[in-house]
C-alpha cells in the first residue's frame, strides 16, 4: 500500500511537471527570450542575502536541503515557482539582482528582483527591516536591468521587452505583515482595493517601459499557512480576505486591458490552485496539509537554523511556516500551465499565453 502510494504520488508529480516542460518547449521555440521576475519570498532567489538590513531570509540550512547548490536565499527545500516556470519554459535559472555576478550577459535571459518580506505598498515588510519593495524592484528594473539590457542586446525597450514575461508575485506580505497584524483599519473590501490601486498603477508602470506579458500571481491561501492556521488545516476567515483581493485583481485585469491595449495579463488564482492541492491531497500525492516540514524558529514563520527537517519532502504542502515545498510549486505551476478552467489561470493558461504571438 505504502509503496504504490508513493509510486501514484511521484508518478504524478512528474507527469505534471513533464506534462509542463514538453508542451512549453513546444509552445515556446524561442518566443519567450526570458523572465523578470517580481516580488516577495514566494520569488526570492537570493536577493535578500545581499542586503544586511532586514531578517528574512533563506540563506541557512535546512533552506535548500533539495536545491543542488544547498541553501541559496530560496524560501523553500528546492526550487521555486519562477524556478519552475523558468525550466517549463527551457531557460536556465533566472539569476538575483542583487548578486554582483548578475552583470553583463548573464542577464539576457532576464533577471529576479524578488524579495522576502516585501509588498505592494511601500510601508509592507517594515516589521523584517528594510526590504526591497515592489516599487524600489520597478525602480532597480528602470534604472539599472533596463539600460543594461538594451546597451547587451543592442536594441530599444520597445523591440526587446515584448519577448519577456514579467513574473509579479505581490501582497502575501501586504496580509502577513500589515493586514492581519492589524495596521490598517480598514475592511478587507477597503483594503484589497487599495492594494489594487497601487498594483495597478505598479503594472502601468512596467507597460509605459514596454513590458506586455504578465504573470500574476495572486496572494496566496493565507488561512492554511502554518503560521497562521497553527495546524488547525485552513482558516476560513483568512482565505476568505484573501480571496476579496483575488477577486478584485481579477476586475483590475479586465479593466486594464482596456487600458493598456497591448497587454497580455494572466492572473494565477493561488487560493484554488493551492486549496484544491490541500482538499484532495491523496489524490495530488500529498499526506502532510497543514504542517511544516522543517522545525520552526519562534517566530513560527521560517526554519530554525540547522534544524530537524522532514524526510519525505515529496509529500509535505508547506516547508516553513508560511512557504511551500517544492513538490508543492511543481503542482501549482503544472495546473497553472494546462488548466482549462478559467477559475485556475485567467484569463487563459499560462501554455496559451505563450501561444500568442506579438
Ligand atoms: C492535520 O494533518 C493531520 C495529518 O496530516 C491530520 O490527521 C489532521 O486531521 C489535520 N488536522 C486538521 C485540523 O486538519
Ligand atoms: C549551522 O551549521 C553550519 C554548517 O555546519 C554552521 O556554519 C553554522 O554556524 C550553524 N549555525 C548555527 C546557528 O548553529
């Protein structure tokens, strides 16, 4: 029983992730030159290591106890989603702004400005220390990818950036780190709409540079993380706030299109994606819904240093206390890639967003 299990589960897994790399070199073929990537720990590859003045960070063991390089900055035992979607799509691995071997031509094939503990609104994170906010990544892509780019490609924005995806995960924090620890008093209808409000004009931002193709990840089911849940499994509450977020971005979407004629926006529902992971766990491979894989620090968020870690990776949801494991974001981008329901991956999936030609 034990072994057909695993065999069902790492069967699985692989199809998914198989299912993902063949379809997308298939569908790519040199349509989608590379990626920036945007955003919180969900993203992080190791930007926050560089910078001293804040605490989160994955730079310590058991982080990366599954990545071949060991504990890089990455918030999980292996790869990450934008590692994942990097590899679906037969580019290497994206490399971090913030590491100063990120020069030259190593960032032809884009570039990741992620950083753990960050948010849409600027004053997010402040309680980690000093993070690289949403806004500060757009202003590092202004100032600095951006020209770079241009001077090693040897052509303008305008020609060059239509062949990136632009990979935004945003506004876990804006919830974790703000929201929820009570520093806005507003309802979450109130509250989503101002994350959106300044999403929105973060996004306009990057188009008005000549980015077309987003990648939005929404925020992600709160009310299961084990920091939050405290392995009581998922907190309707929680969810239920997050997902007034997610249906307004998917409002901001449709409005935007207008606006933004050019633009192909693709919204990954993560409160489905994830939930659906959890509420059908045997069947997605998974036994462990509502636990962390390695052993906590007090803060009941992220890793003890050097601490005990689970054996059976592959079938943990959650690695820390608020992040996934790697066998969780195969599935997340696996489903992402091919679901045909629109309720997973708006307006179209990510396979048909690669599809379109410009
Ligand atoms: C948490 O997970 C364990 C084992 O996976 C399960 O037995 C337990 O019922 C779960 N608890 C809740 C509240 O979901
Ligand atoms: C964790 O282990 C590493 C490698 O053995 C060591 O360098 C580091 O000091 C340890 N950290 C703690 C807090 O024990």
């Amino acid at each position: 029983m034990a072994t057909s299990k695993l065999f069902l589960h790492v069967f699985l897994l692989y199809f998914l992730l198989l299912a993902c790399i063949v379809n997308a070199k298939h569908v790519n073929a040199g349509n989608v030159q590379g990626m920036f990537i945007l955003g919180s720990s969900v993203v992080d590859n190791g930007n926050n290591n560089f910078n001293p003045d804040t605490t989160a960070k994955a730079n310590y063991a058991p982080y990366g106890v599954d990545f071949p390089s060991g504990a890089t900055g990455r918030f999980s035992n292996g790869k990450n989603i934008a590692d994942i979607l990097a590899e679906c799509l037969g580019l290497p691995l994206i490399p971090a702004f913030a590491d100063p071997r990120t020069k030259g031509g190593a960032i032809t094939h884009g570039v990741n400005f992620g950083s753990g503990g960050s948010g849409i609104l600027d004053d997010t994170g402040s309680i980690v220390g000093k993070v690289t906010t949403l806004n500060e990544q757009i202003d590092n892509f202004e100032k600095e990818t951006l020209p770079a780019l241009e001077a090693q490609v040897g052509s303008q924005r305008a020609a060059i950036l239509p062949n990136y995806l632009f990979l935004i995960a945003a506004g876990n924090n804006d919830y974790l780190l703000n929201y929820f620890i009570g520093r806005q008093l507003l309802t979450p209808q109130a509250f989503a709409a101002k994350l959106i409000s300044v999403y929105s004009n973060q996004l306009k931002r990057l188009y008005n540079l000549g980015a077309r193709r987003f990648i939005l990840v929404s925020v992600y089911p709160l009310g299961c993380s084990p920091v939050v849940s405290r392995g009581l499994g998922c907190l309707p509450i929680q969810n239920g706030v997050v997902s007034i977020f997610y249906d307004q971005l998917i409002s901001m979407v449709d409005g935007l299109k207008q606006q933004l004629p050019a633009s192909d926006i693709v919204v990954l529902n993560s409160v489905k994606l994830i939930t659906d992971v959890i509420n059908n766990a045997g069947a997605a491979g998974f036994s462990n819904t509502n636990g962390s894989c390695c052993q906590l620090s007090v803060n009941g968020a992220s890793c003890q240093e050097n601490g005990s870690v689970c054996n059976d990776r592959k079938s943990y949801v959650y690695f820390d206390g608020q992040h996934n494991t790697e066998a969780l974001n195969v599935a997340f981008v696996g489903k992402a890639f091919a679901s045909a329901d629109k309720s997973d991956v708006y307006p179209v999936n990510l396979q048909n967003l690669l599809h379109t030609n410009f």
